[in-house]
C-alpha cells in the first residue's frame, strides 16, 4: 500500500504538513466530520485553519484519496476507504455510522432497474434505523415512564 506521500504525488498533489495530517485524520477516524478532522489536526501540527482543512478535505475527495458522505440533515463526513462502491448503515439517534458491503455479489446495486442511457459507477446506499444502544435507551426510557405513570394511579 502506497504511503500518504506517495498517493499525494500520484495525483499531482503537493506534499504538505497538512495534507498529510488530514489523510492521517480521515484514516484515524472514519466518517469524521470536518470540524471532527479539524480538532484531530490541530493536536497533530499546531495551527491551521478551518478553510485550509475545508479546502484540503475537497481537494483529496475530488482526486478520490478520500470520499465524501452527505447524509440527509447531517453534515458531511469523510472516509478513506473508497473505490469499493460499499455502503453506510446510519442511527437516526445518535448518528452512529457504519460500512456496509453490497448486500449481494461485487456491486449489484450499480444494475439499475433502467440507466436511462447513463453508464453507471457507483451507487450511495444509505441505510437508516436505530442502534442497539438507542433502542435499549428508548425502552428503558418507556419502561421508567410507565412505572412513574402507574404508581401515579
């Protein structure tokens, strides 16, 4: 696997403290926010500012050394794991975000049911639900206010 210099160079980017420590971010946390890889650069490198980082993460997104998420209401998030056409599964809760691979064979989500003459190369899937820990807090939540609402009768 190439270094974050080496992929840098490949795509005709310049090599800089801040790219690399971004890459090293989006790496170190999966489905970051930017303000997310903001926070983690800052304690990496010191200083640098929010455009720099906003405008890095959309350069890396655009040569496909990162990829972009854009969930409905939420802000976006990036990854490093691109390339692989793989999918996200979302909390509604607490926003808790997770890989999902196609669901059968390679990509059959890039078969559409008619391309309208499109070539297609890549499907977002966005599965929504609530997580194991919402759910158990969603019901022990209903549960203490049927207690309180019993002993109030």
């Amino acid at each position: 696997m190439p270094t974050v210099e080496e992929q840098l160079r490949e795509q005709g980017l310049n090599v800089t403290a801040q790219r690399i420590a971004i890459m090293h971010a989006v790496t170190a946390h999966p489905h970051a926010t930017a303000e997310d890889v903001l926070e983690t650069v800052r304690t990496q490198i010191g200083s640098i500012s929010k455009q720099a980082v906003y405008d890095s993460l959309s350069v890396l997104a655009d040569k496909g050394l990162i990829r972009r998420i854009q969930p409905a209401g939420s802000p976006a998030r990036f990854e490093d794991r691109v390339g692989d056409n793989h999918h996200h599964l979302i909390c509604r809760t607490c926003s808790v975000m997770f890989d999902i691979d196609c669901a059968v064979g390679d990509t059959p989500c890039l078969t559409a049911d008619d391309d309208h003459g499109f070539q297609i190369d890549e499907a977002e899937v966005i599965y929504w639900g609530h997580c194991p820990n919402c759910l158990a807090k969603d019901n022990l939540s209903k549960t203490t206010k049927q207690k309180q609402s019993s002993h109030r009768k």
